[in-house]
C-alpha cells in the first residue's frame, strides 16, 4: 500500500509535484495551459494511502478536464516531468513544515496526523527530511502505486439551479 513508511516520503513528494502546490502540474496544465477549471489540485491521505484530485469544472468542460488530468497523472508514473518540478516540489513542502512550529495549532495537527493517524513517531523535522530526499525514482514508483478508483462529479443538469452544473470533479 501507498501509507507503508517508505513510500509515504516519496507520495508526499509525488503529490506535491502532481497538484499540492501553486506551481503544480495540474494547476498548470488543466488550469493555466487548458483554461478547463478554476482550480485543479490534489492532496496526500497517508491514513488510508489515498490521493484525491479536486477540480472546479463547468459541466461543459467535465470530460475534457478528466482526460487533461488522467494525462497530468499519466506524465508523473511515465517521468514525463523535469527536475524544475522536482525542485518546486520540495521548495513548496519545505516552506509549508518551516511554517508548521509558528502555529501551535499546526504543531498540534502535525503531531495528531502522525501519532494517531499515520502511526508514526518520527518527528515531523526528520519526516521533512525524508520527504526532502525522496528522489525522482522514488516519485515514479510511489505514483506508480496508485489506482483510479472513483470519480464524483456534483452538480446539476446544464441549465438547472443557481450553479447549472459548476462542480466538483
């Protein structure tokens, strides 16, 4: 599974690099590049080893968004990504965990996602660290373990209420 210690660094990172930061693939592909949605992102569960990919998209650009990001997914299991991306990547969650001890909130989230539930112990500088050296390798491999398994589209029939059809994909 995904949630597994050693492959969660890497699926942090994958993440990261897929849609957890501005500079994202998906962000830039199926947002910026394809003009589909008004935001396009993904975020890591290490509980359960799930990634979830969220996206505003009018009913008229649902499928197109859905392949743009089924290829976007496609580009990080190929290595169809570059070294900038990478480098992003891990500026992007570096920035987020050195944030993290200015919030006694935050330090109290870090701790409870990992004590209760990732059944993790390591401290969140170490598990940044871990992160931070997870290579391209390891990204290919992590997002490699992945499986689609649901796609949930919320909105109504073109033309019915007040959204007519802006939802979630």
């Amino acid at each position: 599974p995904v949630h597994e210690p050693e492959v969660m660094a890497a699926a942090v990172l994958m993440n990261e690099l897929l849609g957890g930061m501005q500079g994202s693939l998906l962000f830039r592909h199926v947002r910026g590049d394809l003009g589909l949605c008004y935001y396009c992102d993904s975020g890591y569960y290490a509980l359960k080893g799930d990634l979830v990919i969220s996206c505003g998209v009018g009913a008229e650009n649902r499928m197109a968004a859905e392949q743009a990001i089924n290829d976007c997914i496609r580009r990080v299991t190929d290595g169809d990504f570059t070294e900038d991306d990478v480098r992003m990547a891990r500026a992007s969650y570096a920035s987020q965990c050195r944030r993290i001890p200015d919030s006694a909130s935050a330090m109290e989230s870090v701790w409870f996602d990992s004590l209760i539930q990732a059944g993790m112990t390591t401290d969140p500088c170490v598990r940044m660290e871990q992160v931070l050296s997870a290579g391209r390798d390891d990204i290919i491999a992590a997002a490699k373990r992945f499986r689609p398994d649901l796609v949930y589209y919320l909105g109504g029939q073109d033309g019915e209420g007040p959204d007519s059809g802006n939802g979630g994909l």
